[in-house]
C-alpha cells in the first residue's frame, strides 16, 4: 500500500498523520493520503508566495512552453493516472470513464497554452494612449472535487499559471492521490514551488480560504460548501470563481426525434454515473411523447451495465462514497413514496461496493425532492408537461442555473426555447457538451465567474490601465 506525500516547493512532504482512501467498488485501501496541518499549510504559501515573482516576470512565450511540457508529461503518464483514477474514483478504466477522463485533461491542458490576452488599446490619439493590461494575481488557491479529480484539476491549475500565477491545490480527500500524482508529474517540468499540493480534511479547505496569503481562490463543488468558501474569504476579500451544484433541466418538444433524442438525453444524464455538475437532473417531456420517450430510456438503460470499473464491459461503476450513495437511495424512496413510478432501477445492488443502477423514475413533478434537488447520481426524474410555458416555467422554477437543454427537430424554435433557460449553458439537441474555448459558468446559486477560453484566463488576472 502506497503512502503518499504533500509536493510543496518542489519536493516530497510527509506528513504525522495519514489516513486511508477507499475504492468505492470493493471497500479496498487505494493507499495513503497525508493529513496536512497549519504548519504545512503556511509552508506551502510560503513556497507559492516565493515562487511567484520569477513566474509572474517569466516571459509569456515560455509560460506557453511550459504549460505544453506539462500536456506531453500528462500524456507519458496517462495511463497510470488513469488507473489510479479507477481505483480512487470508480469509474470505468474504459469507455466514458479514466482513459477519457485523462484525454479531457490533456486536451485542455493543451488548448488552455495556446490562450493569449493581449495588450487592449482602447483609445490611441494625439496627445495620448489607454491600454488595459492583464496582470497574474498572485497565489491561487485550488479546491477540487471527487468525480473529476484529474481534469478539473487541469481546469484550474493551467488558465492559473498560464496566466503567471502560482498554485496551491488542494483535492477532496475521497480522492486525492491521483491530483497528488498529477502535481508530482507537473513538477518534473515546472520550477519548483509553482504548483503545489496539499490534502486533508474539509475543515483545510475552510483554512485556505481564511487564509491571507491566498490572492483568489478558485472553488468547483456543491453550493452550499460554495457559500462557506466565499463567507470564509470575506475578511480578505479575495477574489473568487466558483463552480457551484447544478439541477438541469431538459426539455423534450412534441416534435422530437425520439430515437435520436433519447441517446443524448441519457447520456447527457449519465456521463460518469450521473456524478457531473451540468448532467442533465430533471427532464420535461411533452405529453403526446412522454410514453415513447420513456421507453426508449428503459431500453438503453438496459444495455449499460453496472459494476466493477476494472471490468471490460463495465459502462458505469459504482457511486463514489457512502454519504452520496445514502443520498440517491433516498430520493429515490422518497419520490416512490410519493407517487413515482420506478421505470427502471431503484434498488441498490448489493455486494461490497457503493452500486447503484441507472434508475428512471416517471409520474413525479416539481414539489418532489428527486426533482427540487440535485441528485447528483444514476437517477433521472421524468415530468410530464401539457404546454411548452408550463415546461419553460418549472424548468426555471430552481435557485440553480448551471445548464439546460432544448430536444426538438425545430432547430430555430428550439434554439428561441434554450434561450429562455435560466442558466449559464444552453444546448440544443445536446446536454454537456463543453469545450475548451467556450466559456462555462453558471448563474443564481450555481457559481460566480467562467471558466474556459479567454474569458476563464481572465478569470487568473487582475485589469491595470495604462494612461501614457
């Protein structure tokens, strides 16, 4: 069993106390992950305070290099990641799950050091010149979450230090050692004390944000941890992105191609076993095709299996931890004891992991915790709607607005109905698509700033106007 260490400034650290991670697949030890204390957590801004000068004036082209040395470093170690990521996370080694997880991270490892922003020159006249710079900010603070440990990982580290700052990162601790792995990788080819890692408690992620050393702190996880990250950085006033919990909605028109819509509709839902901040969580389906709708979901659902990730066939592996397991299983109990029929699914499957079948749970509406809350998990709740207000308006009726999607074969109608969503993404004929060059965000309660393109790299900066 492997005992992992924090990289600070470099180098490995031990720590006094460890604690074991846990395959959620069979109960298994996965290896060690270091419990930080306030003593390393000052070591490692000391590091990232002390690294950021020479990385904030390292010239624009080399910070571009560097980053493209950490996606061909990234690349070299792909697979081990990736079955680290297996043991720790659950999902499948295969198909939608590490592999592609690793080539997600890559990819926009890769995308992210092609960004530039460039000198603006507002007004340039006669007797004078306005520029607007963007400058690093300083050190950032990173707090990731357990269902894409690696590639959000990438998500706020890169734009970070392609935009000249500093990192301290610090992963859940379900799943730490593959980011514990990833830092280490980066280091082979970054200067030392630029990205750093830390790992322990949650009460750590609370310090880091109190903490004065931290210039901005960049957050992806539930709301409510989202609220203390920002409550905890008032006395500073850092400067924050957060990347809140989603419940998004999805709306199937009367005219939809149902054999097509159904394969992105459930996808869209179950990418990574429903485990995804913009999976589509609740579905409205128009009354004249709620039938055929539902059984066409059935019958994919029936071909997907559910197990062990290290397993060849395996589509989906188990939930990641008990709590969130506990929380599926009862909103799917509460949603049956008020009315809603279980299509598929519903039970949980037994053995020593934390499974639980792609569950489909019809006749249930707005008022239903299944459909009111993020499940964040294998379950998708159907509603049946009479008019496409009536769908727009529960769809919206939400203090979540991360994303939301338009099912139809009127591409112009469509696209005028996801424009009406009350959110920060829209698709058509889609749910979760995302890309590295598009901004992504969410509104209400599900997040604060972008990330992604040139609009997520501003997110790392800080304006200065210039005035010559």
């Amino acid at each position: 069993m492997d005992r992992y260490a924090l990289i600070i400034d470099g180098g490995k650290v031990e720590t006094p106390e460890y604690r074991a991670v846990i395959n959620p697949a069979d109960g298994s030890v996965v290896g060690q992950m270091p419990l930080a204390t306030a003593a390393e957590l000052d070591r490692v801004v000391d590091a990232a305070r002390r690294a950021f000068p020479e990385w904030r004036d390292t010239s624009d082209e080399r910070r571009k290099a560097l980053c493209r040395a950490v996606a061909d470093a990234l690349e070299e170690k792909k697979e081990e990641l990736a079955r680290l990521l297996t043991a720790e996370q659950g999902k499948p080694l295969a198909k939608l799950g590490s592999r592609f997880e690793m080539d997600g991270a890559i990819g926009w490892t890769r995308a992210t050091a092609e960004l530039n922003l460039p000198i603006e020159v507002i007004e340039e006249a006669a007797d004078g010149r306005v520029e607007v710079h963007r400058k690093p900010i300083g050190v950032v603070g990173s707090i990731t979450p357990w269902n894409y440990p690696v590639m959000i990982g990438c998500w706020h580290v890169i734009p970070a230090i392609r935009a000249g700052n500093t990192v301290v990162i610090k992963p859940s601790p379900l799943t730490p050692l593959a980011t514990i792995r990833m830092v280490e990788i980066m280091n082979t080819v970054l200067p030392r004390g630029v990205v750093n890692v830390i790992t322990g408690d949650d009460d750590l992620a609370a310090e880091m944000s109190r903490h004065q050393g931290f210039d901005k702190m960049v957050f992806t996880g539930s709301t409510a941890t989202g609220k203390k990250v920002m409550a905890s950085a008032v006395d500073t006033l850092k400067r924050l992105t957060l990347e809140l919990g989603g419940n998004d909605a999805g709306i199937v028109l009367p005219d939809v191609d149902i054999a097509s819509a159904a394969e992105g509709i459930f996808w869209g839902a179950f990418l990574n076993n429903g485990q995804t901040c913009a999976a589509l969580k609740r579905l409205y389906v128009h009354e004249c095709v709620y039938d055929d709708v539902c059984d066409e979901l059935v019958r994919i659902a029936g071909t997907a299996k559910t197990g062990n990730g290290l397993e060849a066939d395996t589509v989906f592996g188990p939930v990641q931890n008990k709590a969130q397991f506990d929380h599926v299983s009862e909103l799917v109990n509460d949603a049956r004891a008020n009315g809603g029929r279980v299509l598929v699914g519903g039970n949980p499957l037994g053995g020593d992991g934390y499974f639980y079948p792609i569950t489909l749970v019809a006749d249930v509406d707005n008022g239903v915790r299944l459909v009111d809350e993020e499940q964040f998990g294998p379950v998708l709740p159907i509603i049946r709607y009479a008019t496409v207000d009536e769908a727009l308006q529960k769809a919206n009726a939400s203090p979540f607005g991360l994303g939301g999607s338009v099912w139809s074969s009127d591409l112009a109608a469509a696209k005028a109905l996801a424009s009406k969503l009350e959110c920060g993404s829209a698709w058509v004929n889609n749910h979760g698509a995302i890309q590295p060059n598009a901004p992504f965000g969410g509104v209400k309660q599900s997040g604060i700033g972008v990330e992604f393109g040139a609009e997520g790299l501003k997110e790392f900066t800080v304006v200065q106007t210039v005035f010559s």
